[in-house]
C-alpha cells in the first residue's frame, strides 16, 4: 500500500482555457477538489507555495478550510518557503490549522525555490545574519520553528499580565501536540535530505534534484531517499520516517486525456541551471494508457523507495477534470501496483 495524494500549484490567469481566472476561483476550487478528493479515496491535498506570482502563496487559510471541510484527508504544503517566514507566528498559523483538522497537517518546508522577485524576502523584512546565506537562513528559521513546536515554555510570563499565567515559562499557543513528527523538509540535494534526517523531519523529493551523478532522474532520487533512510537510522529517531516523492502522471482513458496530455509520453528527463552554478535534472512527466502506465512506473526506482506519491494537478482545468483524472489513476493504475 501506498499513500497517494495530490499536488497542487495553484495557478490562475485570464487565460480563455482557464477554470481559474482569478485568486478568489483558485482557493475556492482548491477547497472543492480536496473535499471530492477524500470522497473518491485520495490520502492527501498538498499545496505548493510561490510569492509574487498568480500562484497560492499564503498557505494556512486554505489548509484551515479544507480541514474544516474534510475527515480524513491529510493536508500539507510542498513546500513553505522558510525564507519569508516569522517562525514564531507560524507555529501558531500551524498549531491553528492543525487543531482545526484533528491533527491532519502534513507541512514541507524548505529553503524555497528561485522566486519571482530578486531577493523578495527582504521585502518581508528578512535578512540572512552575518556569515549566511539565504538557504543557511531558511534552514536557521526552520530549525526555530522545530523547536518552538515542541510546545516547551521559553518566554518569561509578565508579572501583571493581563490574564493568569500558568506557572513557568510560557509557550507558544495554541500548540497541537504531535504537529513536531508531521514536518517535511522539501530536499534538492544528498546534502540536503541528510540535514533533514538529522533534524527528525520526513522528507519531500519533488520532480527536480540538483544533478549529482549525471544518472537518470528516478535513480539519483531513490539514492537520495536511501542516503536519507540511512542518516534517519544513523541519528537513532524513534519513529519511521515518511518519504514523499511527487510526478506528473496522466492516465489516457479518453479522448479529452489523449488531447491535454497525449504528447506528455513524449518527454524525458531534461537537465538545466534553475541557479548559477546549480545544474539541476528535471524528472520526466508520464502519460499513457493504463497498462504502459503501469509497467513504467513499475520501473522508477524512487516512487517505490517512497511511501507516498504525490501526483501534481493541472488545477486550471478546473475541479470536475482534476476528479476525473485522480479517479482514473485510482481505479486504473494503483490496483495493478499494489497500492490499492
């Protein structure tokens, strides 16, 4: 068995194609779709995070209302870019959105993809200390915001609050207890996914890894999945770690399929710089009929190293297309993997 969710970049546009034409159309049909998406079986709603963009940015709202609005779906973000983040504050956001859900919250986190802006997290008030960089930035913020979970008082109480304080030092509030193990790290590099695993947090791998070896794109990823599987046993963590890994997989059933996505068959792995000096290797999409579809993925190494699979959605075709293609990964897919 395999857990399987969906990953969701959130665009919208004036596009005539568009189902998301605005923000407002977006966060509302990102509701829906994970609400059917519990109905028809899926494990999870991820959510991507990009600033400056027509893209979901500020997560916590949205998880909030799917977890009111659902029972069972876990739901996350893959992933919150920590350079633009209070740690602090967004251990309350979590803690919130967590407790609303009954304990459901799946959070990747990261030091964030190239941006829309040069340097956008300054404009949210953030420089790297003396010595850093922005990645050691973000990774010194998600390092706060670890601890701060914990729910350990840290703060010294006023002597005349307000209202009564519990004795000792106070915590963040509201804490969701548990919240701690459900943090994600959302790692580019072997390095990366090592920081993470000596840091206790799961570990997401998306369609894109720094290209290390020159191997194809589903092999380097599985060798950094048991780099990390590795580094987990070594730090001696009490619990099993979870490994996510995300794909664009279409399943051809008809001939709405065949049009959107037919020639997506046709891919490969592609390498580029996605920074300076950054030669990155970008995963391969899937697209074909179910039987082909089941002996290709049978074959990608990293999707069986993970525990869940996160497929991404082409969310501006709308809810109703989104359902019907989630469906029939379900129906005629899974099943023939063992995943269902």
């Amino acid at each position: 068995m395999k857990k399987i969710g969906f990953l969701s970049f959130g665009h919208w546009g004036k596009h005539p194609s568009y189902q998301t034409r605005s923000a407002g159309d977006t966060l509302l049909q990102a509701i829906d779709l994970a609400v059917a998406a519990e109905e028809i079986g899926m494990d999870g709603a991820y959510f991507r995070v990009h600033h400056y963009a027509a893209q979901l940015a500020s997560p916590f709202p949205l998880l909030s209302a799917i977890g009111a609005k659902t029972n069972k779906i876990e739901i996350g973000t893959g992933v919150i870019d920590m350079r633009y983040e209070n740690p602090l504050y967004m251990v309350e956001d979590a803690g919130a959105a967590d407790l609303i859900s009954g304990g459901r919250l799946q959070l990747g986190i990261s030091r964030g993809s190239p941006e829309q802006v040069v340097d956008g997290w300054r404009y949210f008030g953030y420089e790297p200390e003396e010595g850093e960089d922005d990645a050691a930035m973000a990774r010194r913020k998600a390092l706060t915001f670890l601890d701060k979970l914990k729910g350990e008082g840290f703060a010294p109480p006023n002597p005349n609050p307000m209202f009564p304080n519990p004795p000792g030092l106070l915590r963040l509030e509201p804490h969701s207890e548990g919240l701690r193990d459900r943090i994600w790290w959302g790692a580019a590099s072997d390095a990366t996914s090592v920081w993470a695993a000596e840091h206790g947090m799961n570990l997401q791998s998306s369609t894109l890894k720094y290209d290390e070896s020159g191997k194809p794109f589903h092999v380097q990823q599985a060798e950094q999945i048991r780099v990390y599987k590795a580094a987990w046993k070594k730090a001696g963590h009490k619990r099993e770690p979870r490994v996510s890994v995300s794909r664009s997989i279409f399943t051809l059933v008809n001939d709405q399929d065949r049009f959107y996505f037919g020639r997506e068959s046709e891919r490969q792995d592609q390498v580029g710089f996605i920074e300076n000096n950054k030669r990155a290797i970008f995963g391969r999409s899937y697209a074909a009929e179910p039987g082909t579809l089941i002996g290709e993925l049978a074959k990608d190494e990293a999707i069986q190293e993970a525990d869940t699979l996160l497929l991404t959605v082409p969310n501006t075709l709308g809810v109703d297309y989104n359902v019907h293609m989630l469906s029939a990964f379900l129906e005629h897919v899974a099943p023939g993997l063992g995943w269902r």
